[in-house]
C-alpha cells in the first residue's frame, strides 16, 4: 500500500476532511490532496507527525508490516556476588517473581567470589515485552 493510500484510509477513519488535516499538519489542502493521490509523498521530518497524530507508526504509515513471531524463551543471567547469602536471598526474589518464572540456578564460590547463575523462562512474543 502507498503511504497517499494510508494517509487517506487513515483520514478517512478519523472522518476528517483533507482540510481539517492539511490544517493540523500546518500544509495546503493541495498537499494534502498530491499526498493521498500519491503525485507527491510527505517530507520526512513530516512522517513522525503524521503518525503521532495519526496515532499509528512511521512503519505502518510506510506500510512495512512487522512480521515479528520470535519469542524469548528463556534467559541465563550470571551475577557476582561477595555472600553465599546474598546470592541465597537473589534466588528467593526470583522464585517469589511470577514473571519470568526462575527454572534452574546455581551458586558457584570462586576464590572470595560467588557466582549466581541464574536461568529464567519467559515463553513470551518479543512484541510482548516491555523494553
């Protein structure tokens, strides 16, 4: 789909007229017109405002689809420690946390170092997390 298309089937759901939003992005009703028959595309510094405004994003406006099914399955975090105890007490954080469930850990003592490895699953969609 061409992003004129998109503007227009965007404007068209929000059932505004192209001179409502030529007025919103600060452009002529001409412009507005020249995008949605695709003779002329939005500047780029323009694209992050029509998808704000759009409430939408500069991929979708673009008509790039995210075709995004990895899934995190699971995660192994190492951490140095200066107590057994301390890293006791981190396993029972992870294991009081529903989200991701601990799975699997273990203490190592290294010289005056403890080490906590932990393994954690999330089975969840990346597009699910919170970054």
């Amino acid at each position: 789909m061409k992003i004129g298309t998109k503007i227009k089937e965007l404007r068209n759901a929000m059932r505004i007229t192209q001179e409502e939003l030529a007025d919103k992005m600060g452009v002529s009703i001409q412009t507005v017109s020249r995008w949605e028959n695709d003779v002329n595309c939005p500047d780029i510094s323009m694209l992050p405002i029509l998808a704000m405004y759009f409430h939408t994003t500069t991929d979708n406006l673009l008509g790039l689809e995210r075709i995004n099914n990895m899934k995190l399955l699971k995660t192994v975090e190492t951490f140095e420690l200066t107590t057994e105890q301390e890293a006791k007490e981190m396993v029972k954080k992870f294991q009081s946390e529903k989200f991701p469930m601990l799975k699997n850990f273990k203490i190592t003592t290294i010289g005056d170092k403890v080490i906590l490895e932990a393994t954690k699953e999330f089975n969840t969609d990346l597009n699910d997390m919170k970054f």
